[in-house]
C-alpha cells in the first residue's frame, strides 16, 4: 500500500468538509466513539442532534470515519503513546484516534485537526490529557508516512479489517477478499427505491434534476436510482410524501425474486419474518397487490416499521414476536415467506462499519443455529407449492450457501428455484451472492426455495 502524508492523504468521506473550528463537535464524537472501541456499544443509535446543525455533517464523518479506518488508527496510536491509557479514560483514546483520523483523512487543518482534538478533552473534565494527545499528534505530523509504512506491514491494518473477518473472507473468497475488503472500506452510495405507485424511475430521475440533484438508474433494480451526491431525505423531491424511499440496490431484489410467486395472486398471504426496519415489506406491498403479516422481535425496531408504512401511505399486519415460534400466528398458511435473516452484517460493513469492532468469529455459529432454527420453524406455515425467500446480508457461506445446502438436505419437501440466468451476483450453492462493490450495491445473500405439492 502506497504512503501519504497527512496533507494528500485523503478518504472518500472527506470530500466537501471544512473545518468548523469547535471543539465541541471532536468532545461529542469521542463520547460516542468510547463504547463503540470498548465493544460496548455501536453506531445504530448515532444522535447528531447533540451537536448545532452546521457541525452535525463533520460528527457522522469524524464518528463513521473513525470506525471505517479503526484498525489503522489503534496501530498507529499504540506507535504514539509511550504507555496505554487506563480503561477509564476510553473517552481520551478516543479523541486520539479521532484526531489522527482527521490528520490522515479529512480535509481540515492540521492546526484544527491538532490544536482542536487536544483542547477538547479539556469538555470532557480530562485537561491533563491536552497536552498527552498534542504531542502524539504533532509527532504523527512530522512522522505520518514511516508509521504508516510501519504498521502496515500487518494485512489487518492496511486493510483496515480485524484478523479472523480477513481470513474468513479469504477462504471463502479466494479470488474477491482484497476487492470485497476495498468495498468495505468505501462509503456505500445513497440508492434510492421509486414508489411505482407514484411513478416510475425515469420520471423520477427528471424530478431529481429539477431539484439539482444527479442519479443514474441502477443496474439490476428496476425501482432503484444511485445518487451521485448523497443528500438529506427531506430534499428528495415527494420523500415526505412517500414517493421515494432509501434502500440499497441489493435490497431491492427481494421483490424482484418473489415477483413470480405474487404477481398472479393479488391478495396472496405473505408473511415478512424479522422485517424491521420494514424496507423490503414496504417495497412488497408497493408493487403487489397482497395480504401482509410482517413479524420481529425488536419492538422498538417494528416501531420504526410502522413509521415506515404510514409515511408511504401502506398498510400491513404487524406483530412483536419471536419467529422461532408461533404464538404471533392464526394457523392459515402463507402463499410466500420473506426471511430476511439475523446474521453477520458482513455484506454491509461500508454502511456499519463498527461491524468490524463488535462482531467476532465466534459469533458465526450461533447466527448460523438461529437461521436453521428459523428456516425450520417457518417452513412448516408455507402452503403447497408456495416460496420462501431466504436472504441475508453477509457474505460468509456458514450463514449462505452452506446454510441452505443444509436445509435442503434435511428437507424432502424443499427445492431450489433461485434463477441462473440473471446478470447479478454469482452462483453459491442452491443460492446467489452478490459481492459488495464500490459506487454499487452491498453484499448480499438469496435462495428461493418452493415447497412441492406432492
């Protein structure tokens, strides 16, 4: 990997940032980094209101940024520090790494991204700290391309992934690992999902361009456009009407897949088992014509499934429960099932990139357990002749191709029908992966499956 210095070293997540000369957005970004590096926290419930508005863009880059390029920055911190801090200075050692962050990423000063970081552990009740994190930052300025050189001899630090997740990819992915690893660490684009209810995608793109806003048709979804320029969702022209909805490209195959089991039905049963945050059961009832029943088990998540629906003007069945059991069910059989699965979120780590700091090896196998226990639990309330869609947005095969390799094994009734003839994505046993891929779509798992009639 080639060296930079901190001055032409740059990160896709910088493009646009100035610096706001505060210090308060750096001390709110490391008390929400703290728990994230000690594994005790993540990124889902990211609160930028706790900084003013003109600050709140720098807060997600510093925070997500930090996470995306984490490996990098311990090493080199470990480098800058003459003794570790103490545990209970997490807040500290997160200002650290947010400051070399902004040093080798980001587009602000080295003065601010120096002076700044330093200064703000002074609103965190830590000013001894000011001059600790001054003088390792200062060093990283004047020695930024021989540490990097240095550290990045391990794979797992210029490639910016834990160690098992690297050599979990590399097995399963001889060929792919570097590239799904490059992916991972990009950003993903900001794709968007048309309301055909409201329009198709080619009108909508002319919408878009009378707001100013760019973006291109995807490739593979047929409701889906690419930004070329990420946005706030209120400036989507119809958004708070509910004309559009984001949702990455990948994603939005799941309709396309149940597309032969629903069009000839209209008001088909169909159960969408773990649905929230409620994507993919929105995009099934805005093109079908059908009976929703949308299950999960995270009530505060559902909630979010509700707020969904009633923005796009739709309606479904909810219910909190558990779908490794039944007591959620009234006993009538589905025409389709969508199981959108618990897993690794290995497929989407550009988008969760404290995936890297709060997954582990040993997590693979008990989501493996879950999904079989799920797949074997909800096949029995599939009706003859009807299709479960199992799908998840990992790229590991113990949770893919493996998982439904052994569900059809165990399950005389169960066939494949998962098409070989689409453009997307490659074969992976009974199923299709797709492969998460730069300013495209993220990593993500299908297989069809029918049950027989007879």
């Amino acid at each position: 990997m080639s060296q930079q210095t901190p001055d032409n070293r740059r990160g896709p997540a910088s493009r646009g940032l100035q610096n706001d000369g505060g210090l308060a957005v750096r001390a709110a970004a490391a008390r929400a980094l703290a728990p994230v590096i000690a594994g005790k926290g993540s990124l889902a419930g990211l609160d930028d209101h706790q900084v003013v508005a003109r600050d709140r863009a720098l807060f997600k880059a510093l925070c997500y940024g930090t996470c995306r390029t984490l490996p990098r920055l311990e090493a080199l911190a470990t480098k800058l520090l003459v003794k570790p801090f103490k545990a209970r200075d997490a807040d500290v050692q997160a200002l650290l790494l947010l400051g070399i962050h902004q040093l080798l990423y980001l587009r602000i000063p080295a003065h601010a991204a120096v002076g700044e970081t330093a200064g703000a552990a002074r609103l965190l009740g830590k000013e001894w700290a000011t001059r600790v994190l001054n003088g390792c930052l200062r060093r990283l300025q004047r020695e930024a391309a021989e540490l990097q050189a240095e550290v990045d001899r391990d794979p797992a630090v210029a490639l910016l992934h834990p160690k098992w997740l690297l050599k979990a990819l590399r097995q399963a992915w001889p060929d792919d690992w570097r590239a799904i690893a490059a992916a991972n660490n990009e950003p993903g684009p900001m794709t968007l999902r048309v309301n055909r209810r409201h329009g198709d995608r080619e009108a909508y793109i002319d919408r878009l361009a009378a707001a100013g806003l760019e973006g291109r048709l995807c490739l593979h979804a047929p409701d889906g456009i690419t930004l070329e320029t990420p946005c706030d969702v209120h400036a989507l022209p119809g958004f708070d009407e509910g004309h559009v909805s984001v949702q990455d490209e990948a994603a939005q195959l799941a309709t396309v897949l149940l597309g032969p089991a629903l069009a000839p039905r209209p008001g088909a049963r169909v159960l969408d088992a773990c649905c929230a945050p409620g994507g993919k059961t929105a995009h099934l009832l805005e093109v079908f014509d059908i009976d929703m029943q949308a299950v999960d088990s995270d009530a505060e998540r559902l909630a979010r499934v509700e707020d969904a629906l009633a923005r796009l003007n739709l309606s479904a069945r909810l219910a909190h429960g558990d779908a490794t059991a039944l007591d959620w069910w009234d006993g009538v059989p589905f025409e389709a099932i969508l199981l959108d699965a618990p897993c690794s979120g290995t497929g989407v780590i550009r988008r969760h990139p404290d995936i890297k700091r709060l997954r582990r090896s040993s997590d693979i196998t008990p989501l493996a357990a879950l999904q079989a226990r799920l797949l074997d639990n909800l096949w029995p309330l599939l009706r003859p002749g009807g299709t479960l869609l199992y799908a998840t947005c990992s790229v590991l095969p113990e949770e893919n191709s493996d998982q439904v390799d052994a569900f059809l094994a165990r399950t005389p009734d169960a066939e494949s029908t998962t098409p070989r003839d689409v453009a997307w994505g490659r074969e992976a046993g009974a199923g299709r992966q797709l492969l998460p891929e730069i300013d495209s779509h993220d990593g993500f798992f299908y297989a069809r499956l029918r049950k027989r009639s007879g």
